[in-house]
C-alpha cells in the first residue's frame, strides 16, 4: 500500500520533471537562435572559401562511419613531408599542441596554457570532430580544424562553449605515444 502512495505522490512529479525537460530543449533552440545562425552561415562561408589559386581553402571530410557530418581541415604542412608517420587509431593515445577559438576568433582553450604545452588524451575521450581530424592527420601534421556544433559540444554546450557553436581548432599531432596495431 506504501508503494502505491508514493508512486502516485512520485509520478506526477517525474512527468512534470520529464515534460519540462522536453520543453527546454525547445526553448534552447530558441534562445540560441542569433548564435546558431551566426555560427551556420559562418561554417558556410569558409565551406565556399577559396585560397588563392581559386582552389577550396579548406578539405571537407566526411567519416565513413557516420556519413551524415562531417568537418572542414586545411592542413598548414607540406603534407609530402609527414606522408610515411603513422596515422592514429580510435584505440589510440595521442599527444597533441592546440588552441581551440569560437568562430569569431574569441579563444576558449589551449594546451598551451600548460608548462609542456602537450595535451596527452586516448581519441575515444574527445569529441567526434576531432577523432575525425585526427585519423585524418599524420604525426608532425598542423592542421586548422573547423568543427560544426554537430560534432563539437552539440545542442547543449560545455562550460564556457554555449550550445550550438561551431569550433576551429589549430592541432599539431606531435606524437602517439599509445598506437595500437590494426
């Protein structure tokens, strides 16, 4: 009899709970409007940019294992020279120098806050954008990276990085010190 009080005292509760959560996600969209588009005409914009023999300024790459995002890169090295270093697995540890900004050049973070300025993480810690980059890049590569929310910090955000914000990132793949063999 006890339970069936506290169910029907709980229930209203949680489907309260659970109706206002749906309902906020709404208005976060919403509320996030000016700085969704900010950021959607942004990426679209450096999608179309040419460098300056009218080529694309930045490659679009698409991973096979989720074909329906994807990221932009331009790769700063001369790409000939790093052609033979390994390229990181998703079981890999990776030890990277970055400096991650929001569209409008405002940075957020950077490793080389850090006395060694080397950011040492497994790639199945980091967001879906940089695992894309990253198994795209070769030890010795620096590349700039831009990332739609999609495969940045999504439709919610973290700390200091509001929902819906596109991310560009300068990462050097400086080494992997934990590769896993295929």
């Amino acid at each position: 009899m006890r339970k069936l009080v506290y169910l029907i005292f709980l229930l209203p509760l949680v489907i309260g709970y659970l109706s206002s959560s749906c309902s906020n996600s709404n208005d976060n969209w919403e509320d996030y409007e000016d700085w969704r588009v900010a950021n959607e005409k942004w990426m679209e914009a450096q999608a179309a940019r040419a460098d300056g023999s009218g080529n694309a300024y930045y490659q679009r790459i698409v991973p096979a294992w989720n074909p329906g995002v994807y990221i932009l890169m331009h790769t700063f090295n001369d790409k000939a020279q790093t052609q033979g270093n390994l390229v990181p697995l998703m079981s890999s540890t990776v030890a990277v120098k970055y400096k991650g900004m929001f569209f409008d050049d405002v940075p957020f973070d950077s490793s080389y806050l850090s006395v060694d300025s080397l950011y040492t993480t497994k790639l199945t810690n980091v967001i879906e954008g940089w695992q894309i980059a990253l198994q795209n890049m070769h030890v010795g590569d620096s590349v700039e990276v831009l990332l739609p929310y999609q495969v940045a910090y999504g439709a919610s955000g973290s700390a200091a990085i509001k929902p819906y914000s596109a991310l560009k990132f300068h990462i050097k793949l400086v080494n992997i010190p934990a590769y896993q063999i295929r």
